[in-house]
C-alpha cells in the first residue's frame, strides 16, 4: 500500500496496471467503508492493510482454505443472519461462482439497511482460475444486477479502456514467453524472477499507474478489462 492506496504486491504479478486502477477506486470511496465488513471471497486477503484501519471489525470468506480466513463459504447461502454487515467487498469473485444472481441476493440480505456492496467484476478479462472462470459483465450488466436485488447503484466505473486491456494482454503474452524459455534454459533459468528483468517489466508500469483513471469513457464502455460500482442498501 503507497499513500492510502492498494496497489497489487509485486512478487505475485508481472501486470500491475489493472489492480492499480482498481486500487486507486477502491481508496478513493474508502468513505463507503466502515462498520462490520464482509471480505467475500477474501483468498489472501491483499486489501486487509486497506480496509481494517477503516473499520470495526472485518470478516473474511473464502470457499478454500487460507490463513486468515474466519468462515469456508462463497455462494449461497452466506453462513450469517439477516442484515450482519455494514460493508461487503467483492472484488473479482463473482466470475467464480455459478450463480451471481443468487450470490448478490445473499450479499443484499446479509447487508444491513445504509449498508454498501463494493464490487468489481470482469467484462474483457482473460480466463483465469480455470475451470472455474464462469461469466463477464458489461457495465449495463453490473448495474441491473445489483439493482434488481434492491441496491442503487452511483456512477459504475471502469478498470481502465483500451490501452489497459491492451497492455494487459502483452504482459500475459511476456510472462508467458519468459516462462517457456526460463523451461528451456533449465538451471540458467529463472527469468521470471530475475531482478533485472522485473525491474525492466515494473518500472514502466510504476511510472504509469498514477495516471490511470477509472472514469468510464465512451471507450471504457465499450473495452475494458471489467467493471466497479458501490451498491447502496436502502434505509
């Protein structure tokens, strides 16, 4: 985390533009977060320097095992009462689960009223976490789905547009192309983790993050890696 804003480790990917732009939305509405929080789909847990300073008390869930985690739940139905939470994020989760319509439902019940979803979901993101990679969204999409389960939805912002999707694939095709001759070059190997290398991959990207933005264009509407809204639970 730089300045109050979580940007993505770099040890655990070669594309940092994507979750930066996610990173720098999620800090600017650090507002929405407060109260009892629900990490829904937690896995390691990368935003928990963020949010737990923001909060009173935070809850993370994921359906595999994982240190940290307080419950083994994804999908439903949540193992909580009615109206537990003030906050739930849920970034990049509900690509994973088989029926998001019956997961936002069950987010919209464990919310308390006032309470807020913060989501982020896919729309022109690669296959990832195979075979359990099962939908994307457009921005039309994200919307209506959090509003036919009783949220309002603010403006839907984008995980950048064209240049960022683009760059995202050329980073995918380098770490792949790194990786088939780091096998080939057998104890020479390692390029993926040579300093030199990272540091020629990440400096670029470092130098760029800050100026990304997340306003969703015209452009952004029609390509972008995916989607963030806040979703509001009525008084």
């Amino acid at each position: 985390m730089i300045n109050g804003i979580p940007y993505p480790d770099k040890r655990s990917t070669l594309s940092l533009l994507p979750l930066s732009v996610v990173g720098r939305w999620l800090a600017d509405n650090a507002s929405a977060v407060r109260g009892d929080l629900l990490d829904l789909g937690a896995g390691n847990q990368p935003f928990r320097p963020w949010y737990e300073g923001l909060v009173k008390r935070a809850v993370a869930v994921d359906v595999v095992a994982a240190p940290g985690l307080d419950a083994l739940s994804l999908a439903a139905p949540l193992p909580f009462l009615d109206a537990s939470f003030d906050t739930v994020l849920c970034t990049s989760v509900l690509e994973h689960v088989d029926n998001a319509e019956a997961t936002v439902a069950e987010i919209a019940r464990v919310l308390r009223p006032g309470g807020r979803l913060i989501v982020a979901a896919p729309f022109l993101y690669p296959t990832h976490e195979a075979p359990y990679d099962y939908w994307r969204t457009t921005h039309y999409g994200l919307r209506v789905l959090l509003e036919r389960h009783g949220l309002t939805v603010g403006e839907v912002a984008a995980q950048g547009g064209p240049f960022l999707l683009v760059a995202h694939y050329v980073m995918g095709g380098i770490g792949q192309a790194l990786m088939h001759v780091a096998s080939k070059l057998g104890r020479f190997g390692g390029l993926v983790d040579n300093r030199v290398v990272r540091t020629a991959i990440e400096a670029p990207q470092e130098a760029l993050r800050s100026r990304l933005n997340y306003r969703c264009t015209r452009l952004a509407r029609a390509a972008s890696l995916g989607y963030m809204a806040v979703g509001h639970k009525p008084m």
